[in-house]
C-alpha cells in the first residue's frame, strides 16, 4: 500500500509504502530508500516505533546529516581525503566531512528518489548512479529490496551492476531505540566480532585489525551499549553467501530484542553522540552492516571493488522479538 508523503521543491513527489505482517509494521519512503518507521510490540503486547524518524518529508529534508532510516551509497561509511586509486587511476570525490567523503558524498544515494515497485510481502527500489555521480566511475544500476518473512523480520537485499570497475558499499543507516523513546545507551548489545579497526582523527582506519579483549570494544559477552561509539567491529564470520546473525540487541525495560544477520564482514557501531534538534544525543544507536571504512584504499581490507560482467549482492536481515 503506498501513499503522497510529499513533494520536493522540484514537484518531485515521494511516495509512503506500508509493510505489515506477523506483527511488525514497517513504513519506507521513495526518496533516499529511508525505513522511515518499524512498529513492534513489546512484551505485554504494546506497539512502539523502534526507529528514529520524522512524521514528514520537511523532517528529512531540514536534518540531512544523521542520515536517518536511509539507504546510503555509493560508499556506506568514509573514504580518506575523499580519493581512491582505482587501474592506476585517482578518482577525486568531494569531501562532505572534513577531508574525507561520507555516506557517498553530498548528494548520495539518501537524497535521491528511488522508484519504487510492489513485490510479495514488500518493495522493490531501483535506480540509476551514472557515471560520475558524486566522483565515482561506472555507470551503476541499482536494486533493494526489503520485505518481510513470515516471522516479521524485516530483509534488506542489495543488488547492483556496472558498465565500468568501481567500488561499492551500502548500508541501511537506521537508528534503533527499542524502548521507543528516550535514551538508549542503557540498551544491551552483544556483536560477535573479535576485532575492530582503530581510527584516527578523522575515524579513518589505521589499517590495524586490533583484538578487542580487555577494550571497550569487546561486546562478544552481552552488556550495557553505553556512549562514545563510532567504530567499525570486524565480524568473525567474514563474508558469507547468505546472512548470518551477528548481533543481538535488546532493551531490558520493553523486552523488545532486534537480532541482525548480515552477509557483511563489518558493522559500524554509532551511538549517535551528534544528534540535536528533535532527538538528543544517544536517543538511538546505528548497526549499519557494511565493508570496512576506507577499504579502497586499504588492499588488505575485504575488497569493495565491482567490475563489468559481476554483480554487488548484499543482505542484511532485522530479525524483532521479545523476552520476559
């Protein structure tokens, strides 16, 4: 079922699509492929959005930098001194936070509207990066879906090609808060990495894989998520063909859970010390499942190179539930 949410200053309009089965309730919007609402119950059966969002396009528009709900790209994440070689070339993007690029630059793949199409049990997104969009090579076509199974988890499924070598990497930037509302650096977290890239200045990796024991960020044992988070945990599994869980999270006041499986080798952990405006600093916490931050220009990184003739294919799966 979709719906007018509104209109860009262009008389573009952005269209509402409402999912629901087995409970859960999810709402994604045609422009930057934003979850914009998940509703679930908790344990006695009362319903709450579990993610940060606005009731309107205006919301979107006004506080772009958070990238709330969004499907991000070309490159989910950061890229140093926004360049990467590439066949002995130096592909130049423009930098969008401080030196380096973010989220695939100033107008990525969240302020674009996507076209969007019914399939069983939710939607599919597609849409065209050509070439030079925001300094990246290949003309890129792109497709996500996100449905929902028959438990009510919610499945997010990447797919794209290119004409030309790029490099791609994209993630859902949605803010969790399974309380509904409030501060959620009190939630628990468990996340089976055993490693985490270390940053400098600028959270641009160093290139070290570090241990995590005996550091804040061993989360292999379940506890308090806390604050002061905005690092890339290195999952033990690696790359899969399909999605394995990685994660659990949960709120011990609702008991409402959020399980993650992915087929990614990383999750970038955001606590979201830098939100103002309607939400505060920690409201909600970021689990983007992702290719390592700076992987162009780190050869020993999982690759995020795609070539002509392949195909990008990634999935991530939000799986809801609660305990007592």
């Amino acid at each position: 079922m979709s719906e007018l949410f509104g209109t860009l200053s262009d008389g573009t309009e952005v269209h509402r699509w409402t999912l629901e089965r087995a409970g859960t309730r999810v709402r994604v919007l045609s422009y930057g492929g934003i979850v914009q609402s998940v509703e679930v119950p908790d344990r006695d059966g009362r319903t709450a959005d579990v993610v940060l969002g606005f009731s309107g396009l205006d919301g979107y528009l006004e506080h772009p930098g958070p990238y709330f709900g969004a499907l991000v790209g070309r490159y989910a994440n950061r890229i140093g001194r926004a360049r990467f070689p590439l066949d002995g070339v130096s592909y130049a993007l423009e930098p969008n936070n401080g030196p380096n690029s973010l989220h695939g630059g100033e107008r990525g793949f969240d302020k674009r509207v996507w076209e969007v199409a019914p399939v069983e049990h939710g939607v599919r997104l597609t849409r065209v990066s050509e070439h030079g969009e925001e300094g990246f090579p290949g003309r890129l076509e792109l497709t996500a879906t996100y449905t929902l199974d028959a438990s009510g988890a919610l499945r997010v499924a990447y797919e794209a090609v290119t004409d030309a070598p790029t490099v791609v990497n994209l993630t859902n930037h949605s803010y969790f808060n399974l309380a509904g509302s409030g501060n959620a650096g009190g939630h628990e977290l468990r996340i089976a990495a055993s490693r985490y890239t270390p940053v400098d200045d600028g959270l641009i990796p160093t290139g070290v894989l570090a241990d995590v024991s005996g550091s804040r960020f061993d989360f292999r044992t379940a506890r308090k998520v806390g604050s002061g988070y905005d690092h890339n945990l290195v999952l033990d599994k690696g790359v899969t063909a399909g999605p394995e869980e990685i994660a659990e999270l949960h709120d011990p006041g609702s008991g409402r859970t959020l399980t993650v499986a992915t087929t990614e080798p990383g999750i970038q952990l955001y606590t979201a010390e830098h939100l103002s405006g309607p939400f505060a600093p920690g409201d909600g916490i970021a689990l983007e499942t992702q290719h390592f931050p700076d992987s162009p220009n780190r050869p020993e990184f999982p690759s995020t190179r795609l070539d002509p003739g392949a195909v990008y294919r990634s999935q991530t799966v939000y799986g809801f539930g609660v305990r007592d």
